[in-house]
C-alpha cells in the first residue's frame, strides 16, 4: 500500500508537465515564418493606374460593432487581460461610385461575440452603401467580414456586385449556413492569378493564411496615397510591429497556416512608412487613423 501512495507526486507532476507544454505549445509560442512572402508595391501601383480612369477620392469608415478576446489568443505570450477589437467596414469613394471592404456581421451575430457592442444604425449606413456600391470585395470569407452581406435584406440587389473571390466561395471557411436557402448560388465567384484590379486604383493581391481566401487590397488614392488592407493577417498592429502572430491554438480553432502568416507580419514590418497598413480589428489603429485624418468615419451620402 505505501508504495502505491508514492506514485501520486509523479502523477501530479506529469499533469503540471503537460499544462505547462500545452501553454507553450497553444498559447505562448508564435510560429516561424515559413517560405517568403513578396509584396511588390511597383506593381501594385501599376495594376491600380493600368485599370485606367480616376484614381479614388477618399476612404471612409464604419464601426459596425466591437468585441473582446483574451489577448494571448491574439499576440501569443501576452497573458489573459481582455483586448478589445473592433468590427470595420470600409468605403472607397469616387465623385460617382464607391467600393466597400468588408462588411462586419449583422447586430445580431455581433451579440453572440464574447464583450460585444453592435451599432445598428451604423449597420443600416453599411447596408444602405453596399446597395450603392459598384463592388463589395472582402479581406477574407470569415464571417466577421462577409456577414454584412449574408445579412443583406434585399440580396437580389447586392449579388451582382459581391466579388467574392474563387478560394473565399470554395473555402471550408466561408459559413454556408450563414447565408439564406440559395442565395450563394447566384453569386459569380472572382478569379484571377497576380494582380487584379477590381477599380481603378483597388488592386487585389492572394494572401492564404489565416484562411484559405485571405487577399491583400492596395488601395492607391488621386492623391497618392497608399493603403493596405491587410484583413486579419494581423488582428492588432502590435502583431507587425512585435513580428508576433497568434498562438499555436489559433492552427486548432480556425486552422490557421501560422507559418505563412508569420512570413506575411514579415513583408508588412518592410513596408515603407507612407503605406498605410489598415488591420480589420485594431481600435487603436483606427483612432490613431482618424485623428491624422487618413480616412474619415461615417458613410457618407
Ligand atoms: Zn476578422
């Protein structure tokens, strides 16, 4: 009987071993950037003149809602305090037309979101543009960021305008059920190879990673400059500026290819500083953005 009883410190001890090997493995260690990312900004700028036509006036913004999840699960290592995100949509607008990137969730898939705060007004001006819209192109197929569409009241008058892309419609990602009976079938899927110009001045760049459908959107504005919409790459600028992703849990929960996100933070860190890197979640950034007046909030008419 004794000797039994001495076995349990070693059964304590392999289970204190095994805590502490599954919080390095899931939630402390960022991943090592896999094969190089390129982001060729000369090219770029070509595919957004080669378009041909005006370049955009102005970008501007919606928070359609906001939400909160413990930071590790956002820059790995960085501890349980909650770290509050938001829910962005973004519009580029010329004199006599307008395209929107992203389009959040509808208030209520926002409230199921741990610490959320949906604007249901600010929900209705998203809704109201995508109507006006001439393209509705997304960062990626999650549903924080097709959702708006999935949502649409009148569908039939935004389907010809959604360009989602052939790897956002064929993505395991993309949340079929989100969508009403048979509304998916009517949208035409987008596909190029390189670079594709959307609009004038909106040049879409393949980014998988973070999902299957991820894309880069260089927006290059009439008077010069330049944007990046870089989607969930990074869910906060400190992922960039830390060259830290998200912990080996997100590979679990959203089946994140960690080391081609790690090498995508790498190419963002080399970017010059006049790119303007826009991350879809960043309260921070967006406040930062708006007070040096990059882009203005509010849809306008
Ligand atoms: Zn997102």
């Amino acid at each position: 009987m004794p000797a039994k009883r001495r076995r349990w410190p070693w059964v304590v001890l392999g289970i204190f071993v095994v805590l502490l090997a599954g919080k390095y493995f899931l939630l402390s260690r960022p991943a090592a950037p896999g094969p190089e990312y390129v982001i060729d900004l000369a090219a770029l700028h070509s595919a957004a003149v080669a378009a041909g036509g005006a370049l955009p006036q102005r970008i501007e913004v919606e928070k359609i809602g906001e939400f909160s999840f413990p930071r590790t699960l956002v820059v790995a290592g960085e501890g349980f305090r909650m770290h509050q995100m938001v829910l962005l949509a973004h519009r580029v607008v010329w004199p006599d037309s307008s395209v929107v990137i992203d389009t959040a969730m509808a208030p209520a898939a926002t409230k199921k979101m741990p610490g959320s705060k949906a604007d249901p007004a600010a929900f209705d001006r998203l809704e109201a543009a995508m109507k006006k819209a001439n393209a509705i192109v997304f960062t990626h197929e999650h549903v924080d960021h097709v959702g708006g569409v999935a949502a649409a009241p009148d569908f039939a008058a935004i389907a010809k305008k959604v360009r989602l892309t052939r790897e956002q419609y064929d993505s395991p990602k993309l949340e079929r059920g989100e969508f009403p009976a048979g509304t998916l079938a009517t949208l035409e899927p987008l596909s190029y190879q390189g670079l594709y110009a959307v609009a004038p001045g909106v040049v879409l760049q393949k980014a998988p990673g973070h999902s299957p459908g991820s894309q880069l959107i260089y927006v290059e504005l009439t008077g010069g400059q330049r944007f990046l919409f870089v989607g969930d790459i990074a869910w906060t600028k400190d992922n960039i500026r830390l060259q830290t992703g998200r912990p080996g849990i997100a590979t679990l929960l959203m089946k994140e290819d960690r080391p081609a996100v790690a090498a995508q933070l790498h190419a963002l860190a080399q970017l010059p500083p006049d790119v303007h890197v826009i991350v879809a979640h960043d309260p921070i950034a967006l406040d930062d953005d708006l007070k040096s007046g990059l882009y203005r909030e509010g849809f306008t008419d």
